[in-house]
C-alpha cells in the first residue's frame, strides 16, 4: 500500500509538474490608454539626391548573348527603325530511314531521296508586334557564322578574330521560299521548299550555315519561338512511299541592328547583350538636412545601423527608343560589386532585391514614363553604416543595377541618371527613440 | 481516491494552462512584489507567518523547525486580470512559479536546514500603444511595444532549530538574483510596394544582486495558540547593465521587512490565523525616487482553516481568509492597494505506519486592485504540491 501510495503522489507531481510547464503560455500585452510606456520615438523619413548618396555611375554594356534567349526576333523598320533577322543553323541531313517496303517488312534504308521539304516558324502571339498578315522570307546562309557572337556586321566578333558578313545583315542568303503569317490564325507559318532548296543544306557545311527568316512587311516585330525543319524523302526500297524526316535545329539565334542610342547619363539596365548600371555607395555619416528632417530630430544627426528602419534605391523611368520599349515586365535586381577594380567582369554578391527581384511593368517605359521604382536597400545599408563603426567588417560600396535573368529580352529598362531633373533618390525612414532605461 | 488526484491535477494543469493575470502595476518600480507564499497561506489570507504544524515558508523561517521529514515543495499560481483605465479594459494572464523548496530535517540538532527559491519582484509585463505618423504626406499606422522580461527572486538556505517544546528560531541567508530584459519596437504599417520595413528595436538588458538575511521566532505559550514574527534585512539590490546595454547601473534599497501572525485553536478542528506585515520604502539616490515610492507599505490578513474533514481517512482541510495590502510603487501619482478574499482546500496524503507524507494544497482568491484611474480585478490560483519522506 504504500507503494502505492507513494507511486501516486510521484504520478501526482510529474502531471503538476507537467501542468505547471504546459501553463508558462502567457497574455501580457495591455493595450490601455494613457502614456504608459516611458519610451518615446520619433520617426521620420528622409530622401537624399543621388549626388549627397553615390558617385562614379558608370553603364557597362556586353553581359549575355542573343543565343541565350528562349526567342529569335525578326523585325524591319519596327518604329522605323529596328531591324532583326533569326538565324539558324541545322544538323546534317539524316543518312538513313527505317522504313516499311512492299511486303510490309520495316527495314533500314540508307539511299534516300529528298524531293522537297519544309521549315515551320512558330512565333509568340502575345509579345509579337504586328497590325495583320505579315509577309516572311526564309533564305539559306552562304557564310559561316559562330552563333555565340554573330552579329549584324560580323559573323565571328571574338577575342582576335573579327570578320565581316559580305553583306549586313547575315547576307547573303539563296532565297528558297516566302510564306505570309497571319497572327489572327495562327501562331505558325509554314515555308515550302522544293528539291532544289533541300538540296543546298544536303551538305553537312550548308547545314551549319543554316537558314536566315526575315519579314518583308515593314513596321513589325515578330517573337520567334522556334523553328523546325522536315524533309520529305522517297526511300529506295519503297519508292512508291514518302517519308517525313525531322531534321534538328543545332543553334538559333538572332542579329539586330541599329543598336540603341541610350542618352548619355542614364541608368540603364537589360536588353541584350545586357546593359548594367553600377555606381558607388558615398553614404554621409551624419545628416545635417533637410530642414525638415532638422526641426524633428535636431541635426547634425549621426545615422545609426539602429535607428534605420527602411533604405530604399528610388528610381523614375524614362522611355527608351520606341523600337526597344518593354512589351513585357523587366524584373530588376541590385547586387554588390565584389571586385569593382576588375569591371565590367567582377564577380558580384548576393542580391539585395530578394530572390524574386523588383518585378517593373511594361508601362513605366512607355505611357507612364516617370513612374517610381523601388529597390529595396534596407539590410545593405544597416551593415555599411555598422560597417563604418566597425572597421573588421568589409562591406562592398559599389553595387550593380542589372536585369535579374541576364540577358532578358531584346528591350530594356532606362531610368533618369544624376544629372537629370529626376535623379535617384536614397529613401531613408529613420526612428530616433530613447535609450530603455530601468528607472 | 487516485481517479480523484488525478482528475484534481488534470484540471488544475488545464486552468493554468488558460490562465491569465499579473498587474500593469508591475511596470511601476521594481514590479509586482511577488511573494513566496504556499497556497495553504493564500487561502488563509495569512502575510505567511504564524500557521499551525510546520510548513516551509521563506518568510516563516522558523516554520521549518519540527518537521519530520526531508520534504519538497512546489507552488504554481496562474492569474487572470482584468484592467481598466479611462474606460479602456484589458485582459492580461500570467503563471508564475513563487515558490520552490527543500527542507531536510537534521535530528541530532533538533533542527531543519531549508533551502528555498521564492519569488520576490515579478517584473514581467509588456505595453502596446497604436498611433500613427506622418511620413512624407502619408499617414502610416504605428505599434509601440514595450516588454520586460524578468524579475527577482530570493535564494535563501535556513535553518530552524526547535528549543524545548514550545520555542523555536529560524534564520534564512540568501541572495536575491534575477535579471530584467526591456525591449521597446517600434512597428510601422507601411504597405507601400517595394518598400521594406523592419521594427525598429532597442533593448536592455541588468543582472540583479543583493544579500538578505530574515529570523524568526516562534512560540507556542499554549497548545491552542501559536504567536510568531519575523524580521527580514536586505542590502540594496544592485542592477548592473549588461553587454552591449545603454543605460547605467542602479542600486534599490531595500527595506526591512517586519511580520507577524498568530494563530489560535477555536474549537476542534477549526483554527483562525491572523498576520500583519510592514515595510517601509525609502528613496535611494540611484535608485527609486520618493515620487516612485507609496512610502510604508502595510498589509494584514487572517483566515480559518477546518481540518475536521477527512476523505478516506486522509486529512482533507478547509481554508477561507481575507487580506488587504498596500502595494510599494505608485501608479499615477497614486498608492495602490490590493483587497481580496480567498478559499482553498488541501488534501494530505499521509501514512503515519509507513512513515510516508505527501499532499497539494489549492487556493483560489478574487481580489481588487486600485490605484487612481486604474482598477483591476483578478483571479489568482495557487496550487502547492508537497512530498515528504525518508
């Protein structure tokens, strides 16, 4: 008995015990009127000119190539001015074909005659630009070309080796069809080739030479989604029979030409190669304006890593040419510059816009040009400013303004730059409070 | 009779568990005095001394002296308030653990070595005020949070030495030890796109220190009375800022605490207890100024108990008390005080041929706080569980 007893009364303090533990939950807060708390705060907010924030802007151009974009572009005197053509290049032709003869018996035959065949565009409805039917033209290349950094001019543009198309424009082609693409039917065009046009790629060397499409109608901009080729064949071993062969598409791409005139001074970040904007932090360690900011909070005022509560990059759109406006949203990001010494190839840090960037309408750089846009600098400047009190901490005080999939798309972001009536502005919101105190 | 435990301890954890309480008062001074009272003293209203049998009570120390068994002892109380003040009400809730403690009795000394953990000054309590400011030509809504976590409590080891029959001293040695954490935020509801805000936060954090000494005496002139009284010193209770904490250090002096109570045997089974305790609070330099103070703080109380109940053969008392008290630190310019009534029930598991002891003690109070524009009611558990043996 009493071990049992005894064994209750330790049951009895482990489930109290328990109880006790599980009842530390609690509900202070009061919410009562009257001036209870004996901490008072201030907060206020300050916005500082490009000029009393950064220096050294500089825009470096040239990060990414056409070849990286998931569309070509075809386009003529988009706006009057762009022009862009969709270069591709093709695998040989296949050698042989399983197919079924006379008995019905399926067998591999590998002397095939092409008698024709046919190159499907298909193209993005939604971002393509274009007011009805537009007429294409599909042409095979007569010069070799490297699809990593072709260009309007230059077939090849690297390191030591430059060379020129013999004529602008990756020309010139044999012409081998024309089709008309009507964007309220479909979203392909088809161009039929005769034996004569697939006999100039049935060499491995014509085959990577490819094929250029380019758009008759002026005034549109196509987005080319891709571009696939098909053979038609007669097989030796049943002639009576056509087959289709598939022939895969080794590299697209896409030249362009002009090349945008951006104004001088101007942020400009995307398009493709890719434009960056990068510029140096020259954060004061005490503000002694405005006057506002002065009457509230008394100046000089040291900035603290504590008082800073939000740190945001304000920036005002302008509209770029018209022929590289944004028909879809640019999604922006800031990163540090880790080595700025070593620009336009320094690495850089992790972004300070988060994972998902500044997502920024179309419209901003078209109707509503002098839109605000906002990048978020809250953190960064918490440790530059933590960083000057502590010499240990390295913090970098170049950051980069760059598209966050670099590159994006043909068009681009611009921004007013320093010198303009809208420069950036540094957005500080500050909260000046009391020491806690314990008595 | 282990269903009914069971179900007891059961329902007492689920009413903490929800429980509420604790004082805006406790954002005054040093906080809410928190003291290390069982629930058996709760539920007679009594200031802690003076109770019949033997009990292990950090303000009785010479109430260890007799006791039969090395024992242990733990206190719950879970609170529920309610304030109010210009016409605002506000629920707050709170469990707190106000005592802890060991008793070993040494009997070739005729006397008990005790340690206990008691509390002393809770100093937990949190604020919000909403407001909003201007930011540019917006108005953004503001939360203000103001919490402090922490408090002080009292180590004390003590002995009580029985002389005779009817005499018996106690004195206690101890510490008092704790820390306090405030932390202010500032919340902004800025919901402009692209903007990022974070809270803006400060905070501090102070370690306490400080000695304290307490005696006691008790004497029984009579098998039906029992007069006793006791006297607790503490040095200044130091608060030293810690890393990386803005504010300076300070020192709280402390005043010596006066008690006593008296308990006397009515009739069979029905005893009455009454007790009266003083401390006078006195301004320190760098401390608490005489604005902060209520200056001498009173507080008197008594109950009945009825032990002429058993269940199952196992003792099972009654208990009802009633107390009032002023509280040390002014809230608004105003003494506050504490009224409040109080009933209870203990049920001791106990087995004299096997020399086995054990048992919990319930209280539950209603009481009233007031201090200029602020009221407040309240219900307060205390549920104190023992086990004794050898």
């Amino acid at each position: 008995m009493a071990t049992h007893v005894k064994r209750m009364a330790v049951a009895g303090l482990l489930a109290l015990s328990s109880g006790a533990f599980l009842a530390c939950g609690e509900d202070l807060t009061t919410t009562l009127a009257g001036d209870l708390i004996p901490v008072s705060a201030i907060t206020v907010e300050v916005r500082l000119p490009f000029s009393e924030f950064a220096e050294d802007l500089q825009v470096w151009g040239g990060y990414g190539r056409a070849i990286q974009l998931p569309t070509g572009i075809v386009a003529r005197a988009y706006e009057g001015l762009l022009d862009a053509r969709t270069l591709v290049r093709w695998f040989g032709y296949p050698r042989s074909a399983f197919v079924t003869d006379p008995t019905g018996s399926s067998r591999t035959d590998t002397l095939l005659t092409f008698v024709g065949g046919k190159v499907v565009a298909r193209f993005d409805t939604i971002s393509s630009v274009a007011d009805g039917p537009v007429t294409l033209a599909l042409g095979a290349i007569q010069t070799d070309w490297d699809p990593g950094s072709v260009t309007w001019t230059l077939t090849v543009d690297s390191v030591g080796d430059r060379r020129s198309w013999p004529e602008a424009g990756a020309g010139p082609v044999v012409p081998l069809s024309t089709a008309t693409w009507d964007p309220a039917e479909s979203d392909s065009v088809v161009f039929q080739i005769d034996s004569a046009g697939v006999a100039v790629w049935s060499d491995t060397t014509a085959a990577r030479r490819g094929a250029r499409l380019e758009a008759v109608t002026e005034g549109v901009r196509l987005d080319v989604r891709s571009m696939t080729l098909s053979l038609t064949t007669r097989p030796s071993i049943n002639p009576d029979t056509l087959v289709d062969l598939g022939v895969t598409a080794q590299a697209r791409t896409f030249v362009y030409h002009p090349a945008p005139q951006v104004s001088e001074g101007s942020i400009i970040v995307g398009g493709v190669p890719a434009w960056r904007t990068v510029f140096s932090m020259n954060l004061p360690k005490v503000l002694n304006g405005p006057p506002e900011f002065c009457a509230k909070v008394g100046c000089p005022h040291t900035l603290t890593s504590k008082s800073l509560v939000s740190a945001s990059l304000v920036l005002w759109s302008e509209a770029p040419p018209p022929a590289f406006q944004p028909t879809d949203s640019l999604v922006l990001d800031v990163r540090p510059v880790l080595e700025p010494s070593r620009l336009p190839k320094s690495p850089l840090g992790f972004s300070l816009a988060g994972f998902f960037g500044v997502r920024v309408p179309p419209g901003y750089f078209g109707d509503e040009a002098g839109s605000e846009v906002i990048l978020p600098l809250g953190a960064y400047l918490e440790q530059l400013i933590a960083g000057d009190t502590a010499s240990a901490t390295e913090v970098p005080r170049t950051l980069a303004l760059l598209s966050s999939f670099e590159p994006l798309s043909l068009y681009f972001a611009s921004f007013h730059g320093p010198g303009s009536p809208y420069p950036p502005e540094l957005r500080l919101i500050l909260t000046v409070g009391e020491e806690v105190r314990l008595r | 009779m282990t269903r009914v435990l069971a179900f007891v301890l059961l329902g007492l954890a689920a009413l903490s568990e929800g429980g509420e309480g604790q004082s805006i008062l406790g954002s005054r001074g040093l906080g809410l005095p928190l003291e290390p009272l069982d629930a058996r003293a709760r539920a007679l209203g009594s200031v802690g001394v003076g109770l019949m049998g033997w009990a292990l009570t950090p303000t009785d120390p010479a109430s260890a002296a007799g006791s039969p068994f090395p024992s242990l002892e733990i206190t719950v109380q879970p609170q529920w308030a309610e304030s109010t003040l210009e016409d605002g009400t506000d629920r707050i809730r709170a469990t707190r653990f106000p005592l802890f403690g060991l008793s070993y009795p040494v009997y070739a000394l005729s006397g008990t070595v005790t340690l206990t953990i008691g509390g002393f000054m809770d100093q937990r309590w949190q604020l919000q005020r909403e407001s909003t400011t201007e930011l540019e030509e917006t108005t953004v809504p503001v939360l203000d949070e103001f919490r402090s976590e922490g408090g002080v409590s009292t180590f004390r080891l003590g002995w009580a030495q029985r002389i005779g029959e009817d005499l018996a001293l106690g004195l206690g040695l101890g510490s008092q030890a704790g820390s306090v954490t405030r932390t202010f935020i500032r919340t902004l509801g800025v919901t402009e796109p692209g903007v990022t805000v974070v809270p803006y936060r400060v905070r501090s954090t102070w370690q306490y220190s400080g000695l304290t000494a307490s005696f006691g005496a008790r004497w029984d002139p009579a098998d039906f009375l029992r007069l006793a009284g006791t006297a607790t010193w503490s040095a200044s209770l130091k608060a030293d800022p810690m890393e990386g904490t803005d504010g300076g250090d300070a020192d709280f002096d402390l005043p010596v605490e006066f008690r006593i109570g008296a308990s006397g045997l009515l009739t069979t089974g029905l005893t009455m207890n009454l007790g009266l305790a003083y401390a006078g609070w006195e301004p320190s330099a760098g401390g608490l100024q005489e604005e902060d103070l209520a200056g001498a703080v009173w507080s008197y109380g008594g109950g009945l108990e009825w032990t002429g109940t058993q269940l199952r053969s196992r003792r099972m008392p009654f208990r009802v008390g009633v107390r009032k008290s002023s509280l040390p630190f002014r809230f608004a310019g105003d003494d506050p005080s504490e009224t409040l009534v109080a009933a209870g029930m203990g049920l001791d598991v106990t087995r004299p041929a096997d020399v086995i002891a054990g048992g919990f003690d319930l209280a539950l109070e209603r009481g009233r706080r007031e201090a200029g524009p602020l009221t407040e009611t309240f219900w307060r558990g205390t549920v104190t569980f023992r086990i004794a043996s050898w």
